[in-house]
C-alpha cells in the first residue's frame, strides 16, 4: 500500500514537471547608416533564450547584433551576423534583455529574421528557486516514507 503512494506521488510529480517554450519568429528592418532597431523581453531568473538570424538585404549581409542584460551588460556580441547565425543565453536575473540589431556603415537597410524560444523549466507554475525548496521537500517526505517502511518490514518479521 505504501509502495503504491509513493508511486502515484512520483508520477504526479513527473507529470507536472516540464519545460514550456515559447517559439516565435520576428522581422525587423534596421535601417542603413546607423540604423539601430532592439526587441526586449521579460525573463525570470533561469529562462534560456535561444535564437538564430538570417539577415538579408544590400551587398554585404551583414549586421552588428548584441544582446544587453538587465544591468546594461552586453552578453553577447556579435560583430558581424549574416545568414545562419546561432545564439542563446540564460537569464541571470528577473528583468528586461535588450536585444540590439545595429547597420552602422551599409547604404542598404536590412531585413533581419529573428526565430527565437523561451524556455522555462517549470513545476506546477514554480520558478527556479522554488523548485530548489519543492524538491528538497520531495526527497525528505521520500526519505522519511522509506525509513517508515523499513521499520514496519522490521517490526513485522521480529
């Protein structure tokens, strides 16, 4: 009987555990000659942002592309994006991450492809810290049901 409490408990668990994703794709024209265009987006402490850019437009296809934490740090930076360009990044911290499309010296605007997923790591709606807690709550009531049982095996072959 015990037994089987624990095993509904575990796939209740593993039930309601999951990774939620966002996909998106994005289409921003950056202006030549200076032109600077930046999406921002909220993320929790423990989201990954993964994304990939096609740029197009003009003799070189190229852009200036960098992604801004909370804080105003650049995490990434790329100094020349072109067709198939990869990046990701997990947030740190709760706020607002800049990501910054730049054509600084081309005569030509581009259009820049943005496709992108926000994954979250949740259970039952918790984030990352309260996962931490929910867990080391699942593993003592674990412990403490298998010490039970093994004093009840125990008592009852004595």
């Amino acid at each position: 009987m015990n037994k089987r409490i624990c095993l509904v408990f575990l796939s209740l668990l593993l039930v309601a555990t999951g990774v939620v994703c966002a996909a998106q794709v994005e289409t921003i024209t950056v202006d030549p000659m200076g032109g600077e265009e930046t999406l921002t987006f909220n993320l929790n402490n423990g989201q990954k942002f993964s994304g990939s850019l096609s740029v197009s437009g003009g003799i070189a296809d190229s852009i200036i592309f960098s992604v801004q934490a909370p804080n105003g740090t650049k995490i990434i930076e790329l100094t020349s994006v072109s067709e198939g360009t990869e990046f990701e990044f997990m947030a740190d911290k709760d706020g607002a991450y800049t990501l910054v499309f730049e054509n600084p010296l081309a005569i030509n605007a581009k259009t820049v492809s943005l496709t992108y997923d926000i994954e979250t790591l949740t259970i039952a709606g918790l984030d990352g810290t309260q996962i931490l807690i929910v867990a080391f709550l699942v593993i003592a009531v674990i412990v403490v049901g298998i010490v039970v049982i093994f004093k009840k095996a125990k008592q009852q072959t004595s």
